[in-house]
C-alpha cells in the first residue's frame, strides 16, 4: 500500500521535472519593453508597432526584410528579418517579432501579425485626419 | 431591443427554474412543476431569441452591431446562416441555445431515472443562467444596436444616394493614407436619421462581411459540433454534483456514462474537423499546430475520455456489489474538471489574455468581461471541489482500493493518469501567455512522444489483462500471437519505412501493437455481440491515428520551389509545371495551375490565391493531390507576372522620407525635393504627376534625377530611370502626397539583373508530401464510431 504511493509520487516528480526542464528549454519569453530587449542575450517575443514614417529595405537577393519598430515607450529598434514583408504587413495593428537583439539590431527569425482574424472582427479604422 | 427582453426574461426563468429545482430537491415536492415550467419556458425563451438573430442575418437588418460586423449582402445563404456564429456574441448565443437544447434532453432523461431530475437539474440551470449572463446586455449580447456606440462605417456601406444628405456631413471622415472614408455612427447621428425619417435599414445596406477564411464549408459544420461537445460536457458535471448532493455514489455512474461517451464522441469529431480545416483550406500546412484555440479544446476533451476510463472500473466494482466502488474520487474529479476546463478554455480564447500567443487575434473584450469569465471559472471550480471536500471523509472511507499489478483496473488508471498528464502538459503550454511566456511546439511535441508510446502500450495491453488479476503465464499464453505478429509487422515497417530513431520504432511498436491486440479482439467478437465491439472500434481508431500522425508529420517532406511557368520542375519525385492562371468565384479569386506528373498518372491541380476586400490582405488556399497512401500538398507562397519589371524579383526596395539618404551598390542616393502635383488637378481626376527628386553619387560623379510617377486617364505608370554610367535603375514604386514618403526600387543594370530581365511568370510554392495522412482523418473517425457504438450498449444500462 505505501509502496504504491511512493512508486505515484516518483513517477509524478519525474513527470514534472521534465516538463519543467523541457518548458525552460523551449519557453520564449514576451517583452515589450525595448530597452530590455536589447540587453537580453535570448530569444525573445518583442511586441510592438511598425514605424511607418522610416525607412524599410527589401532585399529581394538576400530575402531580407529591415524595418523599425517601436514600443510604447517611444524606443525604436531595426530589425533585420530573414524573409519577405509578410502577408497584411502593412495593415497589422502591432507585430510580434521573435528573435534576438545582436549588434545593434534585432534578428528576426519570425514575424506575427496582429490582424482581424477567425473569432473577432476589426475595431474601428484608424482614421487619421479630421472632419472633412 | 425585443431580443434583449427575450434573453432577461430566459436569464430570470433560468434562475428561477435553479431555485425552484433545488427546493425541490430539498423536500418542496411541489416546487419541482414550476422547475420544469420554469426550465422550458427559458429553453423555449432561447431558442426564441436565436432564431431572431439568424432572421435579422437573413434579413440583413444592418441596423444590429452584429449583423453589420460579421455579414454582407454578398455572402451565399448557406454561410450567411453561419454567421451566426463567426464573432463572439454569436458563439456565446450557440453555445446558449445548444446547451439549452441538452438541458432539454436531459430533464427527459432524469425524470425518467428515480429522484434524480432535481439535483441534476438544479445544477444544470445554474450552468445555463451563467451563460445567459454572457449574452445579457451587460456583457456580449448580440442585439446592440449599431449606434449604441460609436463605429466606422466604411462609405461603401452606406446607401449611395443618402451620402450626399447635408444632414450627415458632419459624419464624414476619411483616412489620409488609404484614401478611403467613413461614416462615424453613432447615436447623434441616429437620432438626425430618426428626425428625417430614413431608417437604418434603408441607410445602411451592406455589412462588413465575413472574413474569407471562414467563408466554406467548415465554417458550417465544425462550430455547431464543437460547441456541442462543449454544451453535453456540463452533463457528466451535473451527474457528479447530484451524486455527491444525495452522497449516493452508485447511479451516477451507469447515468453519466453514455453522456460522458456521447460527449467524448462529438468532442472529438468537432476537434478532427477544426484540425481539417485547418489543413485543407487555411494551409497551415498541418493539422495541427498547437495554437492555444485548438489545444483548449482538446484539454477537457483529454480528461473526459481519462474519465471514460476510470468510470468503466467504478462499474465494474459497483457491479460486483460494492457501494461506492473503486476510483469514486478520480471520476468525480475528472467529471468536475472537464467541464470547468470547458469554461476555462473558453476564459483563454474571449478573454484576450492570449492576445500576442496565437494567430488568432482576440480583441480585448475588456474588464468586465474578463472578470466575469473569472468568476465563471472560479464558481464550478469551487462549487465541484468544495462539494467534494465536504464528501471526501466519506469517500475514503467507503472507496475500496487494493490492485493487482496485473489487473485491467490498475492499466485503466494508468491510461487515464497518462491522459490527465497529455492534459496537463497542454494546459500549462496554452496557459503560458497569461504569465508572459510561450512555449514552442517542441514542447508539445517532445513531451507527447513518450505518453504516446505509453498510450500505444496500455492501449493493447489492458485489454489481454483480466479484471481482479492475472497470471503471468496466462498473459504470456494470451498474448503469444499478437506480440509475435506485431514484432513481425513493426519490423517490416522500420525496414520500409527506414526508421531510424529509437523513440519512434518505440513508438510504432507499441501503436502497432495495440493495433493487432484490438483487431484480433474485434475479430472474435464481431461474430457474437456487436454492441461490445465500441470500445475495440475506438481503440483501433486511435491506432491508426497514431500511426497516421507518426508517418505524416515525422515523414513529411517539404520543399519550397519557384515555378517558371510552362517548365517543368521535381519535387520528391513529382513533375511539377505551372501552366497559368485563371479567375474562379466570379472574378474574386484566382486558381494556378500546376500539372503534376507523376510516373505515367498526371493530375491538374491549383493552389488559390486573392486580395480579400475584407482586409485587403492575400490569401491563400493550398491545393492538395490526395492518394491512397499520401497526401502532395502545395502551398502557394506568391505570385510574380513578370510583366511590371524585371526588379519585381531583382534589387531593393527602399522607402525614404524627404531629406533621407541611403546606399545602393556603392551610390549614395539622396532624396532632395519633393514633386508636388497639382492638387487641384489631382482632385479633379485629371492628369498630373508626382514624384521624387534625387541626387546620387557614385564614383565621383553626381546625378541630379526625378523619379516619376505619371498619371494619366486611368493609367498610373512610374517612369524607369537608368544611370548607365553608375550601373543603376531607379524607379519610384509608390508615394504618398501627404506624408512625401517615397518607395523606390533600386537595381543594377548589368550583373545578376540582365540574366533574369525577360519577362516570366513565376509562382512560388511549398511542396510537401505528407504520408498516410488519410490515417489520421480515418482514425478518428473510426474512434468516434467506436464511442457511439458504447453509447447505444451504455445507454440500455443506464435505465435502472
């Protein structure tokens, strides 16, 4: 009867421990404040809005993407990303960049767009200028 | 207005049909009338109120929030009748009238087994008031008028001939970078319409529309049966709660068993269909990718059929005349959790807190909502444990427990432990975001691959275990054909199949393993009593499932090509040529063509892809060439005609603000002076141009240039200017007038660029071939099949 409960135990801290250690592994923090990003030698998840006002590249020969985002905090931050300008780019509310901030820029491996989708439509446009 | 009236007064019935079923539990004899009364006046109440919402769709009465946001005039009938369902309100509203549906079932169902119908549906209504809360004005109720809060109503949708109105001018607002403009309603603005009498029917006469990825087929089927599954799971809760209520513990297992199958069953047939959708039409190149909406539906789902398990050993205990019998606590347990798992699952995906986890984006629905989905959560979580902790004195008390290692009872526990701890690990991956973090699917899938070899393991193994105990010979003795025949077949498979890796010849063993094990029980048992096959059927079925995921995703091989049009290309074996496209659905969309050859067969099929009006961003639909022992999936990734210039596919596009500078190829290029066009000109429609001056220097020379863009008639073309002596084009590809900021491709004239200056179509895809992926799809169904063929022998069981 003890034995049992002690075989229980053994099997379920065996269970967490590796959950837990595969967990620390391959958990990928979010962060949306940029100054910490930039001093994290991690991947991480950045989250912020695109600066439309900079410049971006496209280097179609290199597949890069370079552009500038910025947090809420008003910090900017160029990213180098391996790809094209993804789908509904230019219409994302916010992206969340996953990569890691090294000599002077951010190396993005992957981009996710913040658009209406499957389970909620779109809130009102951003409408920029005033009363016509 | 008159459906909210509806959905309160239901909200009141509910309530009262709780109080009053539970009066009656408490001795009120008479009490247990106006519970029924009060129950079916709210189910009726609710079936009311969402037959008004699907009129007011049908109808296009834009004039609902809801209606506007979601539907168009454009939409066929049959997804028009869908969106009822595509946005939260809606969703919450099916999730209410199917519940109330089962509740329906449910009171016939108790009142015809003893004392039950009080305490079961006491707890039912309690389950049904909540969401009616949900749906109430207070939080997502889909019958708000547009105007009750200020929107933006694209001027498209609005009644052509009413625009111009001088009353609604002070609504008018346009957005300076797209060009395009809004009216802003709102309740001034409603009451101006009001007072001149055009009502908003005839004001506004078209929606915003659905979003293109829900406009199938799929979006038809996979909610309603999804949110079914969702809506049964609070049965199997009810049963627990009645049962700790009269702390008898031996109905409710017969009771909740073809519930609980019944739920399992459709759960799981709601989850494959969502996981082929997403294959078939969203091309996410899988089934399955462990985005937090899909795993928060599998969680209850893992811990119902954990339950399923373990219940079948408390039967069978109680069978041979123990009272409470053996796991009485697990079941309840897993009874309660599943549900609030439900509700939780529900509290990830409206809440927003997984606002930047997944692909889907989840709009804030604000504090209170979000506080509300809390204390949801919160109050069946109590109120299940709590209950149990007042009974658990008891329970032990009462719960026999003593196993033999070989017993079927102690492999049956084990299964379910092993699901609890698939269960645990998705949960704690989904709930992750809610601290700031995320796991990648690694995590998932490393963490699956043990319990799925375990799973293969006690899948096979229980059923050649005896109930009680077995003999170590007799074990040997049963199972000497099926492991001798399943070492022979995983070993043809590792050889064909050249498998190297030790965990998943482990993990083919054991899934063949139980393979074999089932089919030669089903093969006996198919020539005596049918109704017993269920639980073999379902066992088989996720089998094959197993072995379908192992083979599809590990085997999968992918590759992504550009595609010349008109030459041939070879991927994994299959001859691939573009040969064009062509427009489909009236012009909306348009379909590539890809011949595939492979050996002497050839097929014709074509990936889809479109600029959506919805959110003007491209869509893409794979097109799959489905055979017998694999899928060839391609994904379209992008499209290049070729004809708008060769730098389409060469060179680099740059933006720049007035006054920037940057670098091209060792030329430094700045941006002097804006090219304003003529605005009255602009404005009027007619002819102008605009563009950038530039200044470029290179090797010790400078270039004073003007990148152009010419308007003329309906023409708007971009002037290309080639510096032969700096080996550089320049072309402008966009500018806007307000903020001067200019896109300008840059490429060399000579190099690389001359090689590929010919016009040419090409079409750039992902191609993969997914093997026995038909497994997947086969298995589970094949497993529901099984679970329902368990309902109809439980069902007979449960009438006491």
């Amino acid at each position: 009867m003890k034995n049992k409960y002690i075989f229980g135990a053994f099997i379920i801290v065996v269970f967490l421990g590796f959950m837990v250690y595969l967990f620390t592994q391959s958990n990928i923090k979010y962060e949306s404040n940029f100054a910490k990003v930039m001093n994290e030698n991690k991947i991480v998840r950045a989250t912020g809005t695109w600066v439309k006002d900079k410049n971006y590249v496209i280097d179609r020969n290199n597949q890069t993407f370079t552009f500038y985002i910025t947090d809420s905090n008003g910090n900017q931050m160029k990213v180098i990303y391996d790809g094209m300008m993804p789908n509904n780019f230019e219409s994302a509310k916010s992206v969340v960049v996953t990569g890691q901030y090294k000599d002077g820029y951010f190396h993005a491996s992957s981009i996710l767009t913040k658009c209406p989708s499957k389970y909620e439509g779109q809130n009102t446009p951003d409408v920029k200028t005033s009363n016509l | 207005m008159i459906g909210s009236i509806i959905l309160t007064i239901a909200l009141a019935s509910s309530i009262i049909a709780m109080v009053m079923y539970y009066l009656s539990y408490r001795g009120y004899n008479n009490a247990l009338t106006f519970g029924r009364l009060a129950y079916h006046t709210m189910a009726m109440l609710v079936i009311v109120a969402a037959a008004l919402l699907e009129y007011l769709l049908l109808t296009h009465q834009y004039g609902f929030k809801y209606v506007y946001e979601y539907s168009s005039n454009e939409l066929p009938k049959g997804i028009l009748m869908a969106t009822f369902w595509a946005g939260q309100e809606g969703s919450f509203m099916l999730w209410l009238l199917l519940t109330s549906i089962v509740g329906l079932i449910l009171q016939s169902y108790a009142s015809k087994r003893g004392d039950l119908e009080p305490r079961v549906m006491s707890v039912f209504a309690l389950a049904t008031s909540f969401i009616l809360i949900m749906v109430s004005p207070m939080f997502k109720n889909p019958f708000v008028y547009i105007w009750s809060e200020p929107i933006f109503i694209s001027i498209k949708d609005i009644n052509a001939s009413l625009v111009h109105l001088p009353i609604i001018q002070n609504f008018l607002f346009s957005d300076g970078s797209s060009g395009q403009e809004f009216v802003k309603m709102n309740s001034s603005l409603f009451g101006i319409l009001t007072s001149n009498g055009i009502p908003i029917k005839e004001f506004i006469v078209n929606g915003r529309g659905l979003n293109p990825q829900l406009t199938n087929f799929w979006m038809q089927i996979h909610p309603p049966i999804l949110f079914t599954g969702f809506s049964m799971s609070t049965v199997p809760f009810c049963f627990a709660m009645a049962a700790m209520m009269k702390n008898d513990y031996k109905d409710w297992v017969r009771q909740a068993f073809p519930w609980l199958l019944a739920t399992a069953g459709i759960l799981g047939l709601g989850i494959m269909l969502g996981g082929y959708w997403a294959y078939e039409m969203l091309g996410w190149g899988g089934y399955w990718a462990w985005d937090p909406v899909e795993n928060s539906s599998l969680i209850p789902w893992l811990v119902g059929v954990a339950g399923i398990h373990t219940l079948l050993v408390q039967r069978k205990s109680q069978a041979k005349g123990d009272n409470v019998g053996k796991f009485a606590k697990t079941n309840l347990i897993l009874a309660i959790m599943m549900y609030v798992l439900v509700i939780y699952s529900t509290f990830l995906t409206r809440s927003g807190v997984l606002g930047d986890a997944s692909v889907h984006s989840f709009v804030n629905p604000g504090t209170m909502v979000y506080l509300f989905l809390v204390i949801f959560v919160g109050t069946f979580l109590l109120l299940g444990l709590g209950t149990l902790a007042y009974r658990w004195k008891f329970l032990t008390l009462h719960e026999k427990s003593e196993e033999n290692l070989l017993s079927r009872e102690l492999s049956l526990f084990t299964a379910a432990v092993v699901l609890c701890a698939s269960a645990t690990i998705i949960l704690v991956g989904t709930s992750a975001p809610i601290f700031g973090h995320s796991v990648d699917a690694a995590f998932y899938n490393q963490m699956h691959i043990p319990i799925a070899i375990i799973i293969g393991l006690l899948n096979g193994g229980s059923l050649l275990l005896k109930w009680k105990t077995t003999k170590p010979q007799e074990l040997l003795k049963k199972s000497l054909f099926s492991v001798s025949a399943t070492i022979i077949v995983t070993a043809l498979i590792i050889v064909l199949g050249g498998i190297s890796d030790v965990l998943v010849m482990l993990l083919t063993l054991t899934t063949t393993f139980a393979l074999i094990v089932n089919l030669e029980i089903a093969v006996k048992i198919i020539r005596g009593n049918k109704k017993m096959l269920g639980a073999y059927v379902s066992h088989i079925g996720i089998a094959l499932f197993l072995l379908g995921v192992i083979s599809s995703s590990i085997y999968s091989r992918e590759k992504d090509l550009d595609l010349v049009k008109n030459q041939t290309k070879d991927a994994f074996g299959y001859q691939m040529t573009f040969t064009g496209y062509r427009s489909i659905d009236n012009d909306t969309k348009y379909a590539f063509d890809i011949n595939v050859k492979k050996g002497d067969k050839e097929f014709t099929i074509s990936p889809v892809m479109y600029i959506s009006d919805f959110n003007n961003g491209l869509m893409r639909e794979p097109a799959i060439l489905s055979m017998l022992t694999k899928d060839f999936y391609i994904s379209p990734l992008g499209y290049d005609n070729g004809t708008s210039s060769d730098q389409a596919t060469q060179g680099q596009t740059i933006s720049l603000n007035l006054g920037d500078e940057t670098n091209f190829d060792g030329a430094k290029i700045s941006y002097t002076n804006f090219v304003a066009p003529d605005m009255s000109v602009m404005t009027s429609g007619g002819d102008f141009q605009m563009g950038a001056d530039l200044t470029v220097m290179k090797g010790g020379k400078t270039y004073s240039v003007e990148a152009l863009m010419k308007k003329e008639g309906r023409d708007v073309h971009f002037v290309p200017i080639e510096l032969k002596d700096a080996n550089l084009k320049i072309q402008l590809q966009k500018i806007d007038p307000t903020s001067k900021n200019a896109q300008i491709i840059f490429s060399k004239l000579s190099g690389d660029n001359t090689a590929v200056s010919k016009p040419k179509e090409v079409l750039s895809i992902s191609a993969s071939t997914k093997p026995f992926v038909n497994l997947v799809w086969s298995g589970v169904v094949i497993m529901v099949f099984g679970f329902f063929i368990s309902v109809s022998r439980r069902l007979k069981e449960s009438i006491i």
